[in-house]
C-alpha cells in the first residue's frame, strides 16, 4: 500500500529548494545597477519636455538697402524662431525701412539680445526685443475731465487693454474716488506758475519710482515743459480735440458749433516741445449737421477722443509704432 505524502512537507521542500537555487544564481556584474540607474538618467533627460518657447515683438528701423528682411529671418530662424506676424514697410520720402516681427522662440532674450547687437551695426539699425502681450507700466495725468481716464481703466480690465496702470496723477482731485474705484493710486499734484518745477519733479520722481514706461495725458489741462518732454521723449501720449489751431482756449465745441463746422475729431500723438504739434498716431471724426447742438457735439467729442486714445495707447503698448522723423509708422 502506497503511503500518502503530507502536502506541508512537500511545500516546504518546494520552498528550500527555490531558495537553494536563487542563493546558487551569480549576481549581477559589478557596475550593472550603476549602468541601469545613467540609462534612466539619461532617458529622462531624452523624454523631458523642451522649454517652452516665448512670444517675442522685434521692431526696428534703419536705412533701406537689400537684404535686411533676409538677414532679419536668417537670425530668427538660427535661433528657432517661428514667425507668426510680420510687417514692414520702406519709406522713400525718408530712406528708412521699419520692420515690426512677431516670433515663437526658445532662445533666451540674452540670446536673441547678442545676436541682434552683433547685426545691427551691419545695417545701422535701432531695435527693440519685448514679450508679445506684456502690460506696460503706465501713469494717467488728469485734471478735471473724466470720459478719458474711465475709458483707459475699464479697458484694462474687461477688453485686454495691455497696459498696467500704476497710478493716476492730477492737478485737481476731482477724480481721486474714480481711480479708487478701480484700485489705482491716485497722487494730487497741484500745478501753479510758482509751483510747475516742483510738480514735474514729483512727476519724474513717480515715473523712476514706479519704474514707468508710459505716461498719457487724459485731458491733462497743463502745458509740459520743453525740459519734461526732453526727459519722457517718445514716451508721452496726448489726446485733444481735432479743432486746434482754430478753436483755442476755453469752450471749444461751442466756438464750432457758432462757426457751424460740419466734422469734430480727436487727435492722439506724442508729446513733445512744440504745443500739440508732436507726431500723429491716430485721429477719428464724427460727422455732425446743423441739429447738434452743442452739448451733443461735446458728447459725440468725448466719444471720439475716447477712441482715439485708446487706440493710440494699444498700439504703443504693442510696440506697433516707429518714429519716422515727425511722423508715425503704424503697423496695424
């Protein structure tokens, strides 16, 4: 008779015995777990994800002559750039060529910094490197009126306008609770004839402060001095009524009403020594008849200047203007 064999023995050998074999099994070669560990290593850094590339807007200027959109793209291009908006334009009157690019790249901004200075003196050129989409740091001068300052802050927060506006300054404080409102500082500096060099050495003081780049006069009701402009060159926009120099002073809107004009506009430019003279960014009009009366052209005035200068102030942010002599290059 054949004698059972217990189950839990027969386990307990299987076991001993696995275990007798893995002990007798040669381990692995020196430096194997070393050379496994360099493979992951080197396969994460395989698998990483590259940096993501930054939207960058190069504008320039220089003298026309063949070749500077070749050599433009041919640096974009060396350093991975991938071109997504371009505009240019050669001005015959002048001689310059103005350029404004707009590029996906990973190159660093050091990078494309070197590279554009390393071809510039080939062609005598001014540029510009920033971040496509980047709020400019921005002051808003003010004195009594509201339409414009209320239309640049509501703009910044519900429609993209891309500027950061950093403070509201005014020689009246009429519109300190408005800039309160959108929870913007507001900094009141009087201006009188005794006091105007104090007030626009407050003003200079806040633009280093607030590290501005962009100062905009919303119906600003003062005279900037010829120093003042000097300082903020290219960096001042003003808006005014497009009746200048036929109706001056006080009540404009009402002189041409009198005078039964039959268009009223707004012009945006930049400031400069030469009183409301400086180079024209944009200008809007509105056609009105003999039914306006003089509120309603005060109204659809507003309303104009309101566009204009909002239009004028997204494009400077954008890096969309060139100074062309007293004129504008405007790449819409």
């Amino acid at each position: 008779m054949r004698r059972r064999r217990d189950p839990r023995r027969i386990a307990s050998w299987w076991t001993s015995a696995a275990e007798a074999r893995r002990r007798r099994r040669p381990g692995p070669p020196p430096g194997r777990r070393r050379h496994r560990g360099a493979a992951a290593a080197t396969l994460a850094c395989v698998t990483a994800s590259p940096p993501e590339p930054t939207h960058w807007v190069l504008s320039l200027s220089c003298p026309d002559r063949p070749g500077i959109v070749h050599a433009v793209a041919g640096l974009l291009a060396e350093h991975g750039g991938n071109i997504t908006e371009s505009q240019q334009f050669g001005d015959q009157a002048s001689g310059l060529f103005f350029m404004r690019v707009q590029v996906e790249s990973a190159a660093s901004r050091a990078e494309l910094t070197a590279a554009l200075d390393e071809l510039a003196p080939r062609f005598s050129m001014s540029w510009n490197l920033d971040v496509a989409g980047r709020r400019m740091r921005t002051l808003v001068m003010v004195s009594t009126a509201a339409h414009c300052l209320h239309d640049l802050l509501f703009r910044q927060r519900s429609e993209g306008l891309p500027v950061d506006i950093v403070a509201v300054v005014g020689n009246h404080t009429d519109l300190a609770s408005l800039a309160d409102f959108y929870g913007v500082p507001f900094h009141h500096v009087p201006v009188t004839r005794d006091t105007k060099a104090d007030a626009e050495a407050r003003l200079l003081e806040l633009v280093r402060e607030l590290d501005v780049e962009l100062v905009v006069l919303a119906r600003y009701m003062q005279i900037l001095s010829d120093d003042l402009c000097r300082a903020l060159e290219g960096r001042v926009i003003n808006i005014h009524h497009s009746f200048l120099p036929s109706f001056k002073g006080a009540r404009p809107y009402a002189q041409a009403h009198d005078r039964g004009v039959k268009l009223i506009g707004a012009t945006a430019h930049y400031v400069t020594g030469d009183l409301d003279e400086g180079p024209i960014i944009e200008q809007d009009v509105e056609r009105v008849d003999h039914s306006k009366g003089v509120e309603d052209m005060v109204r659809l005035g507003q309303d104009v200047e309101r566009r204009a200068l909002a239009r004028a102030v997204r494009w400077h942010a954008e890096r969309r203007i060139l100074l062309n002599g007293h004129r504008t290059i405007v790449f819409r």
